[in-house]
C-alpha cells in the first residue's frame, strides 16, 4: 500500500531538504513511516514536531554540551 500523503497544495512554506543520511536511518525513517501509512516526510515533520527539547533547545537524549560565557548552571526544573 503506498504511503498516505497530504493534500495538495496543503503546504505553506514548502522546501526540500538535501541532508544526506546514513543509509539504515532512511530506511528507518521509511519503515516507521510505512507502519503509520503516511510518507517519510509526514513521519519527519511528526518526530520533529513531538521532539522533547532541554531548557536550551537541544533534544533531551543530546550529549550535556558546555556552558557560553555567561551562563550558570542551574537547572531548569
């Protein structure tokens, strides 16, 4: 069964994304998409759209990086 995809013209800002992946991470990406019967980029949109962020903005399971000059380290919750 092909993967579901949106309306047409339902995008407002549309651009491609060129990024070039690790070959299991596409297919990946594609498998989880395929169970959810929508496309990859609906999937991609969905993950990043459900991503859970650090007081800093960066994915939650991303290495603790470095505090910038000017920043203590206290935590947020």
């Amino acid at each position: 069964m092909a993967p579901r995809r949106r309306p047409r013209g339902s995008l407002v800002d549309p651009v491609p994304i060129g990024y070039v992946v690790e070959r299991a991470a596409k297919e990946r990406l594609d498998r989880i998409a395929d169970l959810a019967s929508v496309s990859s980029a609906v999937m991609f949109e969905h993950i990043l759209e459900h991503l859970e962020l650090t007081s800093r903005g960066l994915p939650v399971t991303w290495p603790e990086q470095e505090l910038h000059d000017g920043e203590l380290p206290i935590d947020s919750a």
